[in-house]
C-alpha cells in the first residue's frame, strides 16, 4: 500500500517515522524533538519520562538506552535534506503506480502511467541479494516499516527504553505479593470453589498439571512411537487420536452438552454466552445455546489439553468462530493458574513460620504460560477485544486496561490508508483485513478485574505475537542481545492460520519452535519452592498443549504437528479427504494435462523437476504459436533459478514476483497482454499478496502444484478475461510428483489422485465447469 504524503510545510522535514508517530499520535515523538542552538544543548536535554520507564531495568541497560537516545538527538539534528526528498519521491512513485494498476484492471490495453525508464527494473537486483530476500515475504517488508516507526520494540538492536513496557504497575500486577482475599464477590465465590476437593479432582485444568510422569513415560513420548486410532464426529469429521502412552483412550463425541461441565471459570461461565451470541443460529440445541456446533466439538476436545490440528480453517466462514473458542480455552487456563497461586499466597502468608511445604508448587520457572502466535497485528487486535469482552461481567462492572489507548493506535489501522477502487476475492479481504503489519509483540497480564497491556515478557500470562516478532527477541546464536528464557514455561501454544507463515517465512516458525520450553539461562527471581517438579526436571514440554489452526494441509505444518508436540494426553487430528478438489470450480473450457514427473526421493524433487521442465516441458513452449505463456512457480528458489536459465537461452519473457516493484508490474503486465513477451514467470507469494488478475494468458503451466487448492482454479479462470483469442488453442499443463499427493488430491480430488498416483503416465483431463 502506498502512503499519503504530508502536504504542508509542518512536516516536509520529518522522517517517515517521525510522520507515522505525528498522524498516530497528534505529536511529535519526545525523543525526535528539535533542539535550537547550539550543539552543546543536546547534552542538557532532560528525558525525564524515558528515565522513568526505564528505572526498572539494569544499570547496563540504562547506559544503552542512554547512548541511543543521544545518537537520536544527533541524528535529528542531522537530518539530509537530499535524503527527505528521495523518500518523497518513492512515495510519489508508489502513488502513482498504484493509479496505473487500478487503470491496468479496468482496461487492460491501456499504458501504464509509469512505463517511462528503465525497461527491466528488476533485472538489476543482484541475484544474491534475492535468494535471501527469499526468506521474508513483502509483507515483512512493511512490517519492518512500522517497526522503524511507532513499534520499534522488535528491533533487537534497539535499547529497552524504545521498547514500550508498562512497569508502573508492576506491584499491583504481579502474582507474588497479591492474595485471593483482594477480590470481592466473584473472587470469595472462586475460592471457595477451589476448596472443594470434588472439584479440584474432576477440573481438566487440576488433572492435567497435576499429573506426575515416571521416567519410563518419558523416554517413551520422547521417542515419538505412537499408536493411532479413528472416530468419526458428526461435525468435524474424520479424526485421528494418537498417543505415546497406552493408557490413553479415543475420546468420543459428545451428545448431550452441559456448560457446568466443562469447568469454566466462573466470570466466563457468564460472559462467554453474551460474547458468543453473534455466531449462534435458531437450530441450536437447549442444552449447548452458547455453543456453536463447530465450538461445542472443538472445545470438547481442547478442554482434554490433547494436542489438536485443525486443518480447515477459513477466514470467511469459521475463522472467528475458531477465534473465540480457542481465547475462551486460553483464558480459562490462565484464570484457573492465576486463582491458584494467589490461593496459596493466601495459605503461605498464614501458616506458622518455619514450616516448608510441597504442596505450593503451583507455578512454572516463568510467569508467561500462554503464547499465541498470529500473523497480522489485527488479529491480535482482535484476540485483546476478546478478553477485554470475556472479563467484562456486564457493563457497570468493566475491567480496568491499561494502555489501551496506545494499544489501539499501534495495532488499528486507518480506513482511509487501503485503496480505493482495488476488488480482490473475498477471502483476500478477510485475511488482509485491518493492521497487516506482522512484525510484532505484546505481552498481557491478567490478575483478579484488570488487564494490563505491554507488560514486560517476565510479567505476563499471556503473549501475543508473530513469528517474526519472535525471531527477532529470540534471536540467532552468536548475538549478544538475544532472550528466550521466557519461553521455558508455556503450557499452551496456539499458532492460529498457519498457512499464512508458509507465505511469509516458514523458517521463523520452526526457529520458535526449536526454543520453545527449554530450561531459563537464568533464574529472574523465581522461587524454586513454588516451581512444578516437572519444569525443574526439563519436563514441560510434556506438558504444553499445542493448538494449530490452518486452512489446508501441508508436509511442513504435519511435521511440526508430528515432531515437535510432546504432549503426554496425546494428539487428535482432523483429516478428511477432499472428494471434488478445486478443478471442479474452473469455469472455462480446458484441457488439463497432468504430467507426473519420477523422482528417486523427495531431496532429489528440486533438481529433477527442473531438468524435467527444460527437457521436456519447455521445448514445446518455444514456438511463436505457443505465446502467451504464463509459468506459476510456488517457490521463490525455483523462480530464481527458472529465470536465470531463461536469461541464459535469451528467451523472450518477462518475471514478476513479490519484490518486483510496482512500475515494473505493470510494464510486464501489458508487455505480456500484447505478445511483446512470450513467456511470463509468476510467483505465488505475489499472486498471494497481490491477487492481480494476469490477462492474455493463452497457455498455463503450473511449475509445480500450487499451496492453497483455490488458487488453481483462480489462475485457471484469467483466461475468460482475455478478450481475443480461441478458446481450443488454451491448453493447461501440470506437473507433479508422488511426493504430491496432498496437494493433488485437493485439486482433482481423492478418487483421481489415488488413479494418478497408481498409473505413471500422464493423466489428461477435460473440464467443461463447474458442473463436471
């Protein structure tokens, strides 16, 4: 998206991110103040609210911060005016840009406004420099933007006072010095909940972190030796239950529903029915009113703190649904956590001093227990609204949450900054709906009736935060600045839309992963009398529940499912089979051709589909009759190595992927729609962000299968907007491997791909629209 430029003199001279903190917060940045006279006046500058916020933090970090702060002074003052008017220039470039684009999807034979310069901007990028571009998405790119500008905080290198942290309400905030007695009504009524042993016993939450493992149980989960078993639910469908310990048993559908059953928290119990009210329907059942069908079964099984993959989840049907089961799940948990440990604060403070009990053990090695990983800050938007609602018992009683007002401004988003006149599909604009920064996080504290948002790492239950954002606070080895101590604790993971990191940077989510429950560098003040066994014997990762939610099924989001979750309840999985597939929403008449290309193992794919392409696919294309020619590439690497053979053999084509800048689209654009190029090489991460709809395509190869099933029939289905042409001449080739299946079968469907993969010739497929 291109930004608006300032218009008045005011701000001609403020940097980027002096203009983003001016229109967010109405003032300039203390930090980015003007200094008149003379140099010396830098020295004398009192920050006095940056000293405040920072008191709390060591003396080594104080010097950092101190030392930042005073480059900044410095490098305001120095502030290149050559410097302002380049960056005036780009976002007068993008403005434009944008114009032409909007001009190309109305009318596609007219001539883009920048077509003016360089014929191949993008030829000129070093091919080094765009292999590792290849590991961040664009969207990345705009997420740095901000982070240069009002959320600063994700930059590593940046010292702890750039990074906003509420700790002015440390003491009220934290779960040491509190008790259960300074809760009123509610909070009388929980504590005597919490002394009946009946109770206690029965709770999911109690049976679940209570549990002591043996040794043997251990190495038995460790080596990932699982049996498996099927059921079938009325909703979700086809599950899977596996489990490393025999004990375990397939947990069956549930028909009669009770809410008192499911040992909600007490607030939630009367919240979670006003919240949800929105998604429920008329046909619902008495018993389960605040339920939806899909909730209800998803619910039944999270409530076990079984490891669950749900694999079809969809931004514009279930999305929020799924949203606002798992936030209950996650509250619930750190309400019950939190209820326990200002319980035993209480019984701690009264017994006679001098007398040392286990029975205290109620915590982990740190506070944060819960960590939700989101790819966009408008869900996590979304996530803190849901809290808030769930907490708030009617509208006299509100809770009080600090920085909220701040928390709006950083991660809402401002409807005049999309732009106009653009029509994407409708699931486009449900996934990238609001704030689409994804470099971001936030942590959330929740004690008895207040929330606090920003509260350091070490003082929160709860973590909100995208893969990016978390690579860069946990950073890589061999960095002096780098924590992931706070994730030794959690005991629930929830990565929502994981289909998402496949588009953005998968690599950061298996980073996270890999730090995730180890044993802390360094004790930050806990106490080790209150500390579980389990996380004091490097246990916890036996112990943490892990929630995936995605939009389809992929080898990399299994693997993580099947490698990296360890939880001693076991794992319950969705699996159906697609029995239609995305061909049947191809509403042109075309021919398919289904090539299977034999490779000897799955590392072997890359380099023998490549040599496939150029010895057998590719020399049928060459001919002038055959132009037109659109070439879809899934993965970056692939595209790279594709065009520098074209470059090589002095085709005539032109690429476009997700870096290519705006001019040079819509160059490549109308020189493919009028056959100036014969060949066109297309990313998916670019039709991903960008969903441009290519005219002129007359010939469609799909290099490789694409990730999301949809998107073969949308790129199937630009051929209806090329107006010149024979529809007999357009043809559709396809290649694949056995390696492939998933993502075959969600195409043709289960019954063709179990054919296709029997048969090892090439399949070809008549599709006539969608009523095959």
């Amino acid at each position: 998206m291109g930004k608006r430029r300032g218009g008045r003199e005011l701000v001609r001279g403020l940097s980027k991110r002096q203009r983003k903190h001016l229109r967010q917060f109405g003032e300039q940045h203390p930090v980015c103040d003007r200094v008149s006279g003379r140099p010396e006046a830098t020295q004398i500058c009192e920050l006095s609210d940056n000293s405040d916020k920072s008191s709390a933090e060591s003396d080594s970090e104080t010097e950092v911060e101190q030392v930042s702060v005073y480059h900044k002074l410095l490098a305001t003052l120095k502030a290149s005016p050559e410097s302002e008017s380049e960056e005036e220039e780009d976002e007068s470039e993008s403005e434009e840009a944008e114009e032409s684009e909007a001009e190309l999807d109305s009318e596609g034979s007219q001539e883009p406004k920048e077509a003016v310069g360089d014929e191949e901007e993008q030829d000129n990028v070093p091919e080094q420099e765009e292999e590792v571009a290849a590991k961040d998405p664009p969207e990345q790119a705009l997420g740095q933007e901000q982070a240069n500008g009002a959320e600063t905080s994700c930059d590593p290198n940046h010292g702890a006072a750039e990074e906003f942290t509420d700790v002015k309400h440390e003491a009220e905030f934290s779960l040491e010095t509190n008790f259960m007695e300074e809760e009123s009504g509610d909070g009388d009524a929980d504590k005597t909940e919490s002394n009946s042993s009946q109770a206690l016993s029965e709770d999911p939450f109690k049976q679940h972190m209570d549990k002591e493992l043996e040794e043997k149980e251990v190495e038995k989960i460790s080596m990932l030796s699982k049996t498996s078993s099927q059921s079938k639910w009325p909703r979700l469908g086809q599950l899977t239950f596996s489990s490393s310990l025999e004990k375990q048993t397939t947990l069956k559908p549930v028909k009669e529903f009770n809410v008192k059953q499911l040992y909600l928290h007490k607030t939630l119990e009367s919240t979670w029915p006003k919240v949800n009210k929105h998604f429920l329907t008329s046909g619902n059942k008495p018993g389960d009113s605040s339920f939806t069908p899909l909730q209800r079964e998803l619910f039944c099984i999270m409530n076990t703190y079984r490891d669950l993959f749900y694999p079809e989840r969809d931004a514009l049907t279930n999305g929020e649904e799924i949203r606002h089961v798992y936030c209950l799940h996650a509250l619930n948990h750190i309400l019950k956590a939190n209820a326990q440990v200002l319980s035993n604060n209480a019984k701690k403070r009264d017994q006679k001093p001098g007398t040392d009990s286990d029975d205290y053990r109620d915590q982990g090695l740190t506070r944060p227990k819960v960590l939700i990983i989101v790819p966009f800050r408008e869900c996590a938007l979304r996530i803190v609204h849901i809290f808030i609602s769930l907490l708030e018992v009617n509208e006299k009683r509100k809770i009080d949450v600090s920085n909220k007002k701040r928390f709006k401004g950083e991660f809402g988003s401002d409807p005049d900054e999309k732009p106009p006149n653009l029509k994407r599909p409708e699931d486009y604009e449900a996934v990238f709906a609001g704030n689409i920064d994804d470099h971001f996080r936030i942590g959330v504290a929740i004690l008895q009736k207040s929330m606090r948002l920003y509260a350091p790492f070490y003082s929160s239950d709860i973590i909100i935060a995208s893969p990016l954002g978390m690579r860069t606070v946990i950073g890589a080895e061999g960095e002096k600045k780098r924590d992931f101590d706070f994730l030794s604790s959690i005991e629930m993971l929830i990565i929502d839309q994981a289909d998402i990191y496949l588009m953005q940077n998968w690599e950061h989510v298996l980073h996270l992963m890999k730090h995730i429950n180890l044993l802390p560098l360094d004790s930050h003040g806990v106490d080790f009398s209150r500390v579980r066994m389990p996380n004091l014997n490097n246990w916890s990762k036996y112990y943490r529940q892990t929630l995936l939610f995605s939009a389809l099924q992929d080898p990399q989001i299994n693997a993580i499912f099947n490698k990296h979750c360890f939880n001693y309840m076991g794992q319950v999985a969705v699996r159906n089979v697609p029995l239609s597939g995305s061909i049947s929403h191809v509403v042109v008449q075309l021919p398919h051709v289904f090539r299977r290309i034999e490779a000897e193992n799955l590392t072997s794919v890359i380099d023998t589909r490549f040599q496939f392409f150029v010895d057998k696919v590719l020399p049928e294309y060459r001919d002038a009759i055959m132009s037109h020619t659109l070439i879809y590439v899934p993965s970056y690497f692939d595209y790279v190595r594709l065009r520098n053979y074209f470059k090589k053999e002095e085709l005539n084509f032109t690429h476009i992927c997700e870096y290519t800048k705006k001019a040079s689209i819509c160059r490549a654009r109308r020189a493919f729609l009028k056959g100036e190029k014969q060949f066109l090489v297309l990313t998916e991460r670019f039709h991903f962000y960008k969903r441009y709809t290519i005219k002129g395509i007359r010939n469609l190869i799909f290099y490789e299968l694409p990730t999301y099933p949809h998107f073969y029939s949308e790129i199937c289905n630009m051929m209806k907007a090329t107006d010149s042409g024979v529809d007999a001449t357009w043809t559709c080739t396809v290649l694949y491997t056995k390696y492939d299946a998933q993502k075959l079968a969600a195409v043709v469907g289960i019954d063709r791909t179990a054919q296709m993969l029997q048969s090892k010739k090439n399949v070809h497929l008549f599709v006539t629209g969608e009523n095959e």
